[in-house]
C-alpha cells in the first residue's frame, strides 16, 4: 500500500473544513495549521455566515487560525515559532488573510486560486497587490504547489520552495477540485446573505429609543459611550469624536499598540463603537478588526435573539462610516485591514456614501495610499473600490497631529 503524500493529505484536511463551511452556508474555504514537522496543531472553516445572517465578516478561517495561534501563546501554550509554522489554505488567502499570515510570519501553502479576492490574484507568485516590503515576504513564504492534469485548474510549482515535509510533494487534481467547488457553489448565495441588508431608507435612528430600551443596552454594553455623541453630518466626522478618539488611543498605547483606534458611526452619524486594538494579544487585533467584529457580533446576536426591530436600528456598516485614527500604511497589519475592509463591504459601496472609509492621521501622501488600493485584486479595485480618504475637518486632523 502507498503512504498518503503528506501534502495531500493536508490539503484533503483543509478540503473538507471548506465543505463543512459550504454545507453550513457560509463561505467554502478551510484551511489547517501545522508545527515543524508537519503534523496537525488546528483546523479551521470560514464561520462569516451563521444560520443564514452575517456573523462576523473577519471570521476567514486562515484569520482564525493566526489568532488561535497568538491566543494559545498568551495562554503560556509550547506552539513552535512563527517561522515553523505551516499554514496550508484551500483558497489562496484574500488581503485580510494575507495581511494576517504576513503579520505572523507563518508559511502558506495554497491549494486553488481565486482571481477576484486572492493576494496572488495573476498567479504569478509575484505578488503585484502587496506593497515591495510584504512582496518579498510573501515571495519567501507562499507556496503554490503543483498540481496534476487532468485538471482545468493544473499548474506547475511557484512561490516559494514547499516546507522540508512537503518537498518534492504535488496536489492531487480531484482534491484541489474540491477546494474549488466548496468555494464555487458558495460564493454567489453568501454575497447575496450579505448584501440582503435593509437599504437605507428602511433604517432608524437608535438616538431616538429610551436610554432603557434593550437595544440601547445590549449596544453600550459593548462600548459604553455609544450613542453619546452624534455628529453635525452624517458620514462627515467632526471634532466632537477627539475625547472617544483620545480615551481609545490611550487605551491601545496602554494595550501594546501605537495608538490606533477604530470608531463606527451609523447612518445618522451617531457615535456607535470607538476601540482600541489589543495588540499584546496578536498581532492582528488591531482596533479595525475589533471594532468591526465587536459590532457583527451583536448584531447577530440581537437579531438572533429576536429584538424587536434590531436590523432597522444597527444598520450595516455601509451606510455609516468607518473611522480609522491612523491611517493606511506599507504594513502587513495595515494590508490587512484594507482587506478586512473589503470582507466587511464585500461588494460596492452605496452610491450615496462613497466616502465610507475615512481616516484621521495621514501615514501615507493621498497618492500613495491610491497607489496602494489601485494595486489590490480585482474585487477590491473594481467591485468594491476600496478607497479610504482623510476626514474633512481640520480640528480633528489637528487634535492627532
Ligand atoms: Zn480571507
């Protein structure tokens, strides 16, 4: 009897925890997590779907696997270190999850491609999305093992070289097939769950619902100041945000992290979450990806929970305004929450809030951070077209200068 390749073998993993997300209608994708031999530490599916409602646009199971790790190492776990660690993914990852993998530094080892969202979108393993300093990462860590005819989707080896246990290894075809098709067969419904939300013209203003209303108390249990401030505009902030902004900074200082902070306003331009990251934590919980899970989460649960009008209350973050204290730079922290971004949208932005992502401290010149979103894969830069702008008022600006 012939061993199973090891490879394959990791890839048949990664294949069904796709299919297991497929079956529970959220997105087919899957990987696992190995240490430096090869053997299985994690599995993970993609969770952003749960029972038919958005439960948290981040929840890519690449994503979840570098916060398992980072989790299990604050909670005094033995895991190898990031350099002996193997990611190997069914889907090539998308810019949140390449972000993430590159903010760790793990290894990846990608079974099928995905032109529309996948940082090796060209598949050219030269990574033409990524800013020069993650480019050369990526090239040294991402791996795109060869995989046999008879496929539509065969290739030959590129990226960088397999991990010591895989060397010499390929994909079998009809195992990378299943890759393709757990992420095929889910892609247009998820899109379709997610873009499902109420339209504009059918939300309400939390702000005008008593202080005891279980909404109101269920939102700023999460974030004790939400619905404190409103400001002049809606999707215009102003200087009325500097004291939330300020409090978040110092809280993100006082959590290892430089500074960021990540506020959501709604519709109304009510001030609904400000936090800070928690970066002692991981390096990937930046203030965007808790904010932004802080709030689908409770959304979910509320409208699990059956209260009454929650969907017309908390709206989807499209309709309101995205604001970052520090804006985009040329890290892998920064790539990902361009990426993460774009998972939170997932497809075009309403016309009438074009501005929806903004931003207070300027890190990069208006060109360069053009130049950074007119570079990311095709569903960034045509469907959804991220694009983050600094915010207009210039007290704000001056307050974090
Ligand atoms: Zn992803």
């Amino acid at each position: 009897m012939t061993a199973v390749p090891a490879l394959q073998a990791a890839v048949a993993l990664a294949a069904a925890q796709a299919e297991a997300a497929h079956a529970r209608g959220t997105f087919g994708v899957g990987g696992v997590m190995l240490d430096a031999h090869g053997a299985l530490l994690q599995a993970m599916p993609n969770r952003v779907i749960e029972n038919g409602m958005l439960l948290d646009p981040t929840a890519h199971g690449e994503r979840q696997l570098v916060d398992w790790y980072f989790a299990r190492i604050a909670a005094g776990a033995s895991l190898p270190p990031p350099s002996q660690i193997t990611v190997v993914t069914s889907v090539d990852p998308c810019c949140m999850c390449a972000g993430a993998l590159l903010a760790a530094g793990f290894r990846v080892v990608v079974a099928a491609n995905d032109g529309q969202a996948g940082v090796n979108y060209d598949a050219g393993a030269a990574f033409p999305a990524l800013p020069d300093g993650l480019r050369a990462a990526a090239q040294a860590l991402f791996s795109y093992p060869e995989v046999g005819a008879p496929s539509p989707y065969a290739r030959a080896a590129s990226g960088a070289s397999l991990p010591s246990f895989f060397l010499g290894q390929g994909i079998d075809a009809a195992t990378q097939t299943r890759c393709v098709r757990a992420f095929e067969a889910s892609a247009e419904v998820c899109q379709q769950t997610i873009h499902g939300d109420l339209a504009r013209a059918g939300l309400l203003d939390p702000r005008t619902l008593a202080p005891d209303h279980p909404l109101v108390l269920a939102v700023r249990s999460v974030y004790r100041d939400a619905l404190g401030y409103t400001c002049a505009g809606p999707q215009r902030p102003d200087a009325g945000l500097i004291p939330y902004l300020r409090a978040a900074q110092q809280a993100d200082r006082a959590a290892g992290g430089d500074g960021d902070a990540c506020a959501l306003l709604d519709a109304f331009g009510n001030l609904v979450l400000c936090l800070p990251g928690a970066l002692a934590t991981s390096p990937i919980q930046t203030a965007y990806m808790r904010c932004v899970r802080a709030y689908s989460l409770l959304r979910h649960r509320l409208r699990s929970a059956g209260v009454a009008q929650a969907e017309r209350y908390l709206g989807h973050p499209k309709h309101g305004t995205l604001l970052l204290l520090r804006g985009p730079d040329h890290g892998a922290a920064s790539f990902m929450t361009l990426g993460a971004y774009g998972s939170t949208m997932e497809g075009p932005l309403p016309s009438e809030n074009p501005h929806q992502f903004q931003y207070v401290q300027a890190r990069l010149a208006p060109g360069q951070v053009q130049q950074l979103c007119e570079a990311l894969p095709p569903l960034y830069r045509h469907a959804i077209k991220v694009m983050p702008s600094q915010v207009d008022d210039a007290a704000l600006i001056s307050a974090f200068a």
